[in-house]
C-alpha cells in the first residue's frame, strides 16, 4: 500500500536541529559551523596572501627607490662630470719615455700640481693684481707629486717660481700658436703654450716621465680650503704680510697670532701666498708643505676617503676648482687617483724643495743646484723613497743590481739581442756635457770613437752641443728599440736609459753630464732611501710640530 506524500514528493526531511540535509532549498538553508582547524587554515590563507600584497608593494617602492636613486647617482655623476676641464696633457717635446714597471706590473705616478694666478676679475679680488687683469697666467706654484709604485710612500718636490730653467718649444693646443725654445723663469713656461708646456719643462729638467697635471687657481684654492673644513697651520711670532716696507705693494695679507690657527677660505690663500714675511720663495714653499701635510693628517684622521659625504663634498669643489690633462679628466679617473694616497701613512709622506742656488749675475733670480738636485731627481727617476720609515729592501741577489733601498725601485732589464750586425748600426752621438757646467769639448768624438772601436762602424759624433744630465739613448720607432739597447749594453749605459722619443729621427746618444770622462759610462750607485740632501729642506708628513719663523719687518 502507498503512502500518501503530505509534504509533497522530495521534500526534504529534517532533522532534530532543523539542518537542512540538501536538496533544492539547501542554497536558503543556515550554513554549517566551521571546525576550528578550517578557520585557522582559512586566516592562514588570508595572512599568506596579505604578506604577498605587502611584499610586492614594498618591492615596488623599493625598486623605485633604487632606480630613482640611480638615476639621481647618475645625473649627479654626470653634472660632476660637466664641470671637469681638461686639456692636451704634453704641447712640447721632452724626449722622456714612460718609465718600466716593476715585477708585479706597477709603475710609480707623477702628478704635476700648478698654482695659477690667472688674471681675471675672480682672481683679482683674492689678490691676483688688478693691473695684470688679461696678461697670460703664470704658475707660480709648481710640485711634483710622485706616489711609489708600491703605494707605500710618497713625496712632493717644489721648484720656486724664479729659478732660470731652459724651456722647450712648445706648440699652443688651443690657439695653435708656436713658441721657440727660451732659457728663462719656470713660472712662465705656463703662457708659452699652457700646462703642457710646463709639464715638458719638468720633463727636460728631471727627466723624469710625468702622467699627468692638475691646476687651480686663487678662486679654486679657496673654495676647496672651504670643502676640507680647515687646516691647521702655525707661526712662532705674530704675522702680518702687509705691503712691503716702502714699496707700498705687495703682501698676501695674513694677519695670525703666534701660535696654531685653523684657516679657510680666503685665510687659507694668503697663507698659501705668503712669501715676504717667510722670507723668500724658499720659505712660502716650506709654508705650502706645512699646509698638505697638515690637510692630509687630518683629511685622514676623519676617515675622509671613506666619508661619502664628505667626498661628495669635495668632489663637488675639487671639479669646479681644477683644471687636469684629458686622459684623467673624468670623476672616476680623478677618485681612483686620490684614493692612491688613501693608503700611504702620513710619516712616509716627504716634502721638498729642489736645491737651488743664485743666479749667476742676477741676485733674484736662481738656478738648480746640479749636484743636489741630481740626486733627487735621481730618487724620482729609480723610486727610491724620500723618507727612511719604510722595510728595508731584500738584499740584491748576485749579478742583480741594488735598488738603493726601495722596494718597487725596478730592477735594471738586460739588454735584448741586436736585431742587426752593429756594423749596420748608425749611431749619432751628441755631446751634452754641458748641462750645469762648461762642456767638455770633444767628448761626442770620443765616445763615437769608443763605439766604432766595438764594432758600431757607422757611429759619428755630431757639431752641436745639446745639454742633458744624464746620459740616454733615444730612438725612433720600435724596430730600433733592439739597436738602441745594443748600443748602451755597448758602452755600460743602463737599459733604463734608452728611451723611445717622438722628436728623434735615429739612434742618437747624449752623453751626458754624468759622464765627463772615461770611455764606459761609471757605474753610480744609487741613493739609499731618505738619503735627501740637507738643501731640499724635507719635511715628514707625521711632524705635526712645524712651525714658520717669521722674518722681522712683518711681526708685529
């Protein structure tokens, strides 16, 4: 028997909690509780996609601050950039090659640093000299910043702005104009054809090979004075370089008490200036080296190589104050550059002055002293550090020569095999006995006949007398680089000594001032390290107790 359907076919049966069990009604039905277990996974679920959304936003603003503050690093890298000037790093021929590099593939760097009084309105308001506004600028303050191929030393070596030196012909890079040889003050070497003629000038007198220049001007000292925070200088009496007595011109205006002053800014220059009240061009130089080495102690003293800040700071005024030779003219070039001292402790820092002495006939003026100054300029040459702070150097082995106690001093390469028979080779030698002192005559025609007698058939001496400190062999081009070596190796001559040099036409020995007499050149020994001559008045970086005298009629 059928039962009859009250509720209708499909009705859905309740339970005792009236929970729908499905059906078509289910969707209107209360839901069922969830366990506590589901809710975690669900919260858990929530939380997990929270942390996504939290994570991609920050990585969004992350990567947005990461680009916007490269492209700010970039744009501001460009705009330091924008404001190097640079020029033509040689405009005249020195005929000095690049020196070799040691074992490990380092070369020591040579900097040439010049103050110029360029005359514009700037630079006359710090004292540049209203009535010398448009004249060529000069440089009146030169040094040779020389860091050692080890990175482990370094000097400065001042020439004073007077001293009568021969400068080479040099050619204008900008305006084109060609100016002759001359023999007269280093500091206007600057208006014969800008700092690359200076840098040839240095490069004749030392023959030493520089990399590069750097310049500033009045302006561009004080504003870095400015970005270093100060420097610490001191003077045993009170000092002020007014005028000179009776002359009514002249003075840098430094105005200190006796004692330790920190200057800045204009203070900075006129200390920097200052030659009256310290007595000469001998004294500002030895006043300029107690400023560096009082900027270094404490430019390292405040960690300022690794100070970003403070770098930015400098980087900033150091591209609007300098002007530096092409081939280092970009912000990384100039970094990499500066972080070189970095690492050079500050008592193996040397400053010097090159020996000089009156000139003949003319009590304003001087000369180099040949002797002393060979010898420094022999250091240079070899990389024999001017301080004797450093490890002593191994001991030469048998057959090696001594490197004077430098450890990056390169040793002396042996000569290479003669490409061709040496009766083949023309040689032309040139007497330039006389640099410093009365040649001797006939010493090309000794030499050349020295050689002749050692198989070099086609060796002739040449009429004109070229002065030269130092004996060298210059060659053309590479193909006689081979030759030129057979030819020293012939006569003793130091492998060093041959040089590649883009004015020579042949193989051309000069025998140099080294060399008056014999028939082989003399074997020197080379300086030991710190063994600089009483005369270049050397100041150690680490000698914080330096003191200027000041010369009586600007005490006050």
């Amino acid at each position: 028997m059928r039962h009859s359907s009250v509720r209708g076919e499909g009705a859905p049966a309740q339970g005792a909690e009236g929970i729908s069990d499905g059906g078509a009604d289910a969707s209107h039905a209360v839901p069922p509780q969830r366990s506590a277990s589901s809710r975690r996974r669900r919260g858990s679920r929530r939380t997990r996609r929270g942390k996504r959304r939290v994570l991609r936003w920050v990585s969004s603003v992350l990567a947005f601050l990461i680009l916007g503050t490269a492209a700010a690093g970039y744009l501001y890298y460009r705009h330091l950039n924008g404001n190097i000037r640079s020029g033509q790093r040689l405009s005249g021929d020195s005929g000095v090659a690049k020196s070799e590099a040691d074992a490990a593939g380092r070369r020591p760097i040579n900097i040439l640093m010049l103050g110029s009084d360029i005359r514009d309105e700037e630079n006359a308001k710090l004292g540049g000299g209203w009535d010398n506004i448009g004249d060529p600028a000069r440089a009146d303050v030169q040094m040779l910043i020389h860091i050692s191929a080890d990175r482990k030393n370094a000097s400065v070596t001042s020439v004073p702005r007077d001293t009568i030196v021969d400068i080479p012909e040099c050619t204008d890079p900008k305006s084109g104009t060609k100016y002759k040889a001359t023999k007269t003050m280093i500091n206007e070497s600057l208006a014969n054809g800008g700092p690359g003629c200076t840098l040839a000038t240095w490069e004749k007198l030392t023959n030493v090979y520089i990399d590069h220049w750097m310049m500033i001007d009045f302006a561009g000292v004080v504003s870095m004075a400015d970005a270093i925070g100060g420097v610490d200088v001191c003077v045993n009496q009170n000092v002020f370089d007014q005028s000179e007595p009776g002359s009514g011109t002249g003075g840098s205006g430094l105005k200190l008490k006796a004692g330790t002053t920190r200057v800045q800014g204009e203070q900075a220059l006129q200390w920097l200036r200052t030659r009256h009240a310290f007595g000469s061009d001998m004294g500002r130089a030895k006043a300029q080296h107690m400023y560096m080495n009082s900027m270094m102690r404490g430019l390292k003293s405040q960690n300022a190589f690794t100070d970003i800040p403070r770098l930015t700071g400098l980087a900033e005024a150091a591209t609007k104050s300098l002007r530096v030779s092409e081939e280092i003219g970009s912000v990384k070039k100039l970094l990499d550059l500066s972080l070189l001292l970095k690492d050079v402790p500050v008592n193996r820092i040397t400053m010097t002055t090159i020996p000089v002495l009156e000139a003949p006939g003319d009590k304003n003026r001087v000369v180099v002293n040949p002797k002393d100054a060979e010898k420094m300029w022999t250091m240079l040459r070899k990389d024999i550090a001017m301080d004797s702070n450093g490890e002593p150097a191994a001991p030469a082995q048998s057959g090696q020569p001594t490197t004077g106690g430098s450890p990056s001093a390169p040793a002396t390469e042996p000569p290479k095999a003669p490409a061709t028979d040496p009766a083949k080779i023309a040689v032309q030698v040139v007497n330039g006995t006389g640099a410093g002192a009365t040649p001797v005559p006939k010493r090309a025609t000794v030499v050349a006949g020295q050689l002749v007698s050692k198989g070099f058939a086609l060796a002739k001496a040449d009429t004109k007398t070229t002065p030269e400190k130092t004996t060298v062999v210059r060659y053309a081009t590479d193909a006689q680089a081979a030759d030129a070596q057979s030819v020293a190796a012939a006569l003793g001559i130091p492998a060093g000594s041959v040089q590649k040099a883009a004015g020579a036409t042949r193989i051309t020995l000069v025998v140099g001032a080294d060399w008056r007499e014999g028939n082989l050149y003399p074997q020197q020994p080379a300086p030991e390290a710190g063994a600089v001559p009483e005369s270049a008045d050397a100041l150690n970086g680490a000698d914080s107790g330096a003191c200027m005298d000041v010369y009586k009629p600007y005490r006050w």
